[in-house]
C-alpha cells in the first residue's frame, strides 16, 4: 500500500482571505463606516428588506449598498432610486463573495461620506457562510416558505451570523412553519444570534431591526 | 437617484485562476502527466469509479490520484490499498477546487513517475464547474438514482465536461431514468461530449471508459 499525503488546502486559502478581511475591518474601522453582510436563499426578500431599511433610516444615517446577488443592475438601481450609493459587482453566478471582492466594491465608494454600508451576498445558502466578507456584522433572512427545518440543513450559515431576520411573516398563518422550533434550533447551534421577525410587506418587526442596526452602527462609527 | 457604479468582480478573479491553470497545464505537458478532473454529487460513485478505473488500467499506466472529496482520508487510503499514489486534499467543507489548491496536490507527487492522475472534486454540481481546475479533461458522473433532469437543472456542469459517466445502470430497471430524454438533453447544452453508461457495481461499461482514457492519456503523453 502507498503512503497517503494529506495537503490542507482549505486553511491556506481560508487564512489568505482573512487576512485581507482583517485590513477591510481595520480600514472601516479608521473610516468610521459600520458594514454588514445580508445573505440568505434566492428569494428571500434581501433587496425588498434592503429597501425598507433605507426608508426608515435614511434620514440618520448615509447608506450604501453593494449588490452581488445577480447578473443584471436591476436591484442596484432601486437601491440607488431610493436615494442610496450602490454599487453592483458583477459575480456572474459565482457562488459567494469574499473579502477581494468586497474590497473592489469599497474602492469605488467613498467611505468618508458612508455611515452604513450594507452588502447584499450572492443568493445561495452554503458557500457565502464560509467566507469573512471584512463585514463588522453577519445578517441573515429566513423566509417563512422556506421552512422551520432550515437551520439542520445549513448549520454553517446560522452559526456564522449574528442576527436572523425571519421575513414574509404575513405567510405565517398560510404555512406549517413552527417558530418556536425554529427559533430551539437556531439557539441550539448559536446561542448569541439575534432573531427578529419581520415582513418588509407589512412592515411587521422592521422598527426592531433597525433600532437594532442603529445601535451598532453607533456604536461602531462613535 | 444615484448612479450606480458596476463592477466586473468574477472575471478579475477567473482570469487569476485561469492564469495558474493555464501553467498547470504547460507543466503536465512538459511531465507528460494527463491529469483528468472527476465531477459529481455527493453519492454518484467517484470512488468506486476510481477504484475500477485503477483495476482496469493499473498494469498499463502509473497512475496517481488527488483527493478532495470528504474530510476523512478514507478515499485517499482505499486508492492507496489499490496501489495508487494517493494525496488528500483536506477542503473542511469547501465548495469547490481551484487551480491553486490542485497545484499544492501536484507539488507534492513526482510527476515524472506518474502518467494518470484522477482529481476526485468536490462532491457538488454547481461551484466545481466554475473552476478551471488545470485538468486536462473534464469528466463528470450522473448516476441513474438521481435522475435525468439534471442537465436541465445543472447545466453549466454537463457544458463544461468532455465525458459524461452515467453510472449505476444496474438500477436503471428499477427506475424511470429515460436514457433518450437524458442524452438529449446533455447534447442540447454540448455537442461533443463523450457518454459512457457504465456500473462500478457489475464492471458494465467500465471497459469502454478505460480504453477512452487509455487512448487519450496516450495521445497526451505521447
């Protein structure tokens, strides 16, 4: 029988991109701009939760958005109607962003002039989970069609991030989804995550999450 | 409204992979080593494909293989027991391989001892397409249990490839597997693939893949 090598090629890669993730935070940090990673499925709602967080905070904080989540500039260019600076990378159906990317998309921006700048990820479950964007903070959307057993399917995802917005509550009553044995799942794999329900249809839960997102901005950016 | 920059993020890290393929592929020339890239999901057979490819041809090519499919060495150590030169590439969980995490595999083998290596990817039918792996040929399995929709529901993967393995036809008479409606839908999206069905279980097909191999490996190395 050969002799097996054994190569660890993930920790190399890992320990290149996190290390451009560690400039990116040290950079916000010294721009004073607060950035946060939205991931989640396709469909979702990202770019619709997006939209709701520039209306309510538009007024107390300036905001940008780096769109990755498609191919066209359609979501970039509601972003930008709705008074936001975007920016869209175009990943052409990559699978995730990482640290490089998201450092391409800052480039362009004028961070002096950003207090917030939100990065909608690439719609995809997986891969986005295993990469340090450089964001301060992870946010994640379940949607209620989704189902109530996505944290056993995808635990990297829900232990990566530190709040879950649960969208499309208006479908609640429509669905079997169980929140309270979602929410035992999502603690049973990371007990510091924040979860806030919330449908940008009805607005139901959006005051919570901002409130939230306003308070560690502040915190952040002094 | 704002305008909204755009950014080509994909092409600027593709063309950095490409670039360390491209020299992969000069330096499996210059070895004369053929170096194929062996695709699938989770389950579909690669081992075992492998295991019966190293039967078939061992006392005709010297023959590596470089595993990146699970966390464990348990592939790498079965390739080895069959007499192969075996790397495990430890990926945690990572989505795909890329030129450079090929290239650590293949600096660690001597390739001027070796006419073969198999890279057993991934198991996923999405990321590994992306990535130009520095293969010489690009092979993938579609196993019969999970059905002849997938070139319409994967196809970048059966567009990349120049083999396609349908495996396990030993279930084929247990199935609703349509064989016609498969092929045609594979040669809608890729005209010059190569379709071998085959059965690591019964050995069935098994010879005609080895002599495409065989042939190619030769006209390769010369």
């Amino acid at each position: 029988m050969e002799e097996v090598r054994l190569i660890e090629v993930k920790e190399a890669i890992m320990s290149d991109n996190d290390a451009v993730a560690r400039s990116l935070k040290d950079r916000l940090s010294k721009e004073k701009t607060f950035l946060i990673n939205l991931m989640s499925s396709p469909g979702a709602g990202k770019t619709s939760l997006i939209l709701k967080t520039l209306e309510s905070l538009q007024n107390e904080l300036r905001i940008g958005v780096i769109e990755a989540d498609i191919d066209s500039m359609v979501d970039a260019e509601k972003v930008a109607a709705h008074g936001a600076a975007a920016v869209q990378l175009r990943t052409g159906g990559f699978c995730h962003l990482d640290a490089s990317m998201v450092e391409k998309g800052l480039d362009s921006m004028d961070l002096g002039e950003l207090d917030l700048i939100i990065i909608e990820n690439v719609g995809n479950l997986v891969c986005p989970a295993e990469f340090d964007t450089g964001a301060i903070k992870n946010v994640m959307i379940l949607s209620v069609p989704e189902g109530d057993d996505k944290p056993l399917k995808y635990p990297l995802m829900f232990s990566v991030c530190d709040v879950l917005l649960v969208n499309k509550m208006d479908y609640l009553h429509l669905s079997d989804f169980n929140v309270e044995a979602m929410r035992e799942r999502v603690f049973n794999l990371n007990r510091k995550i924040e979860i806030f329900e919330v449908s940008s249809k009805t607005g139901e839960g959006i005051e919570a999450w901002t409130h939230w997102l306003k308070g560690e901005a502040a915190s952040f950016i002094g």
